[in-house]
C-alpha cells in the first residue's frame, strides 16, 4: 500500500461546491421483523432517499438502475433498508469478512461524531454475506482496514424480487434489511448511543456494479471493466473514504414527516478547514515542507462565521484553527490536522 503521503499526492481534492445531503431518521413506530421485504408499517412512515447518482456526482451519468434507502431507528437498533433495481440478481462470495465488492453489493460508511476518525464500513451482497470493518483514519492518511473488528447482534436480510443466480429470466431487484445495535458502535461512535433527538451524525451509502454477461448459463464479470460506483450524496471523486464528504443523518422523536432537516451551520467551516488540509498536502509535496503561514496558500475569501485562520505547522505535524462566530457567548474553534482528524473546541467568550 502506498504510504499516506504518496497516497496524498495522488488524490485529487473534491469538489466543496455542492453541500452534503441530509436525512430525517425517525424513531420506529413499532418492532421491525429483519426479513429484507420492507413492508411492515413503521417503513410506511419511512421518507425514502433521493435516488442513487454517481459517485462523481454530475460529472458522470446518472445510473442505470435505480438506488434508494430509508431508515428507522429506536433504543436498540439503526435500521437501514435499501432498494436496488437490478434485471439479473447475482452474487458469489459466501464467507464472512470476503471482500464483499467483488460482486454487486450495498454499502454503508458511518462516522457517528464527524472527525474522520473511527468509521465503520459495512457491505452485503446478494447471498446476504457482509463485510464489517473499522477504520481508525482514512486511507489517504495511513489508516489500514481492521478487518477482525465486528458489530456482533448486526442483523441483516436479503429479499429477492426474482431469481438468484439465474439469467434466463428477468428480476425486478433485491433488496436489503439491516438492524445495528447502538451497543456495538458505542466504541468508536464518541456520542451518545443511541442519540438523542436533533443530533446528526454523518452517514454515506454505495453501491457496486459491475457490468456482466451470460456465459455457459451463469452470469460472469466482463474482464478489464472498471465498477460502477452509485452512492447517496456525491463524493466528487472516486473514493468513499473521504468522510468529510459524506452526508447528514438527523435523528428525530417528532411525528414523521414533520421535522425538517437543518444544514450542518459548521458545514462551510469544516469544507474551508479541508481546502486547508488538502493544500497543505500539496505544498508540502512540491516544497518539501510545510508553509510557515496560511497565507502561503490561496484559499480565497473566508466563508462566514469565520473570523481567522491560523497555522500551527511542525515537522510532521500540522493543526489549522479556524475562529468563528458561531456562538456569540463562547469563543468556538475549529480545527483539522494533519491526519484530517477535525474537532471542535469552545470556551466562555471572555476567556483567555
């Protein structure tokens, strides 16, 4: 694997123009049976996404087959369904912890409190195999897939509208029913499990696709093809480990359809404080050093609520502080390093 700094400089930064999306998650009416048909009353209540797009967003086409999800949640699980419009249903893989994308599959990327640390990556195909992992940081930044960690009471439904594994007829699609217990992502989620009514956390959904053909009576990937790559909220770049481009998930107690979702107000900060990062990276590559100021680098006009930038660089290290007038009783403080872990600080406004 490449090392996190080579891994930098052969990304490209994503496009920060277009806001994440959001979602209202309200709280299940009643206990859901896990079985993937999605037809029981609390799903009624459920508001499905906005169909899947390229992960490119509109720089590529939009999908052939249609992408949606909903979610539900209550004191024991987040509950995600999926539906996902497929003519021949097929998978392969049947051995836990398999690397799950080398067939069509459905994903899940969830980073409970938005540092870009600590996220969990979930992915099921077909034949109901899953795929659970943690990410301590991302991989840009060096941070290797455990793939021996679990979220053991996970339970997940596959339903079919069709036939598995049998070309000679047309499917409608398959889709996908998944209950995470809050008790096993209390370890790296670093807020309240199970949250509390207006908390948002960021959440993001893929799914692969790969083009096929029929061959001796099964279905096989067409060789030298690259996947399809359908997601939720564009990442602007091929690449879902990029949490800072993720989508919202806002949970809620209200009756539903009757909440709306709020925009992050620290989304422009945090997108200015990743220009940052991604800059930073960059000089270093072509200077061998990082900048002695922010004002080596042409990040434009501060975004409101922002009062000041400043860099604290080290030999290795880097932290950008970002003041703003979020809050006019305290003196809050954003920050990113040079890892992309970002984080918040506040203090009384009159403070030192």
């Amino acid at each position: 694997m490449l090392c996190a700094l080579a891994a930098l400089m052969s990304l490209a930064q994503p496009d920060f123009s277009t806001p994440p999306k959001g979602y209202v998650c309200y709280r299940a009416s009643a206990l859901l049976t896990i079985d993937g048909r999605l037809d029981e009353p609390p799903w009624d209540s459920a508001p499905w996404s906005d169909d899947f797009v390229d992960i490119e967003g509109d720089k590529k086409p939009k999908p052939r087959f249609r992408t949606r999800m909903k979610m539900l949640w209550d004191d024991k699980f987040l509950y995600i369904g999926a539906e996902l419009e497929e003519p021949n249903v097929w998978a392969t893989l049947t051995e836990h912890d398999s690397v799950i994308f080398q067939d069509n599959d459905f994903e899940v990327f969830l980073d409970p409190d938005g540092d870009n640390h600590r996220y969990t990556e979930f992915e099921m195909n077909a034949l109901n195999t899953t795929w659970d992992l943690l990410l301590p940081r991302p991989y840009r930044d060096g941070g290797p897939a455990v793939d021996n960690w679990e979220m053991p009471g996970t339970r997940t439904a596959v339903h079919v509208m069709g036939s598995l594994n049998d070309p000679s007829d047309d499917d409608k699609g398959w889709n996908v029913e998944i209950a995470i217990p809050w008790s096993a992502l209390e370890e790296c989620a670093g807020v309240p499990c199970p949250p509390r009514h207006g908390d948002q956390w960021r959440i993001n959904f893929s799914r692969v696709e790969w083009d096929v053909e029929v061959a001796d009576g099964g279905t096989r990937k067409i060789p030298g093809r690259p996947e399809h790559n359908w997601v939720w909220s564009p990442q602007g770049v091929i690449d879902m480990h990029r949490p800072e481009r993720w989508g919202y998930l806002q949970f809620s107690t209200a009756e539903p359809g009757s909440d709306a979702y709020r925009p992050d107000p620290a989304g422009p900060i945090r997108d200015r404080l990743h220009q940052a990062y991604y800059a930073l990276h960059a000089y270093r590559g072509n200077h061998g050093r990082w900048p002695k100021s922010i004002d080596e680098l042409d990040l434009g006009q501060l975004p409101h609520l922002v009062t000041r930038m400043s860099l604290y660089p080290g030999d290795e290290t880097f932290e950008v502080v970002a003041e703003t007038t979020l809050d006019p009783a305290k003196r809050v403080r954003w920050h990113i390093a040079q890892d992309s872990r970002v984080w918040r600080s506040e203090r009384q406004a009159d403070a030192p």
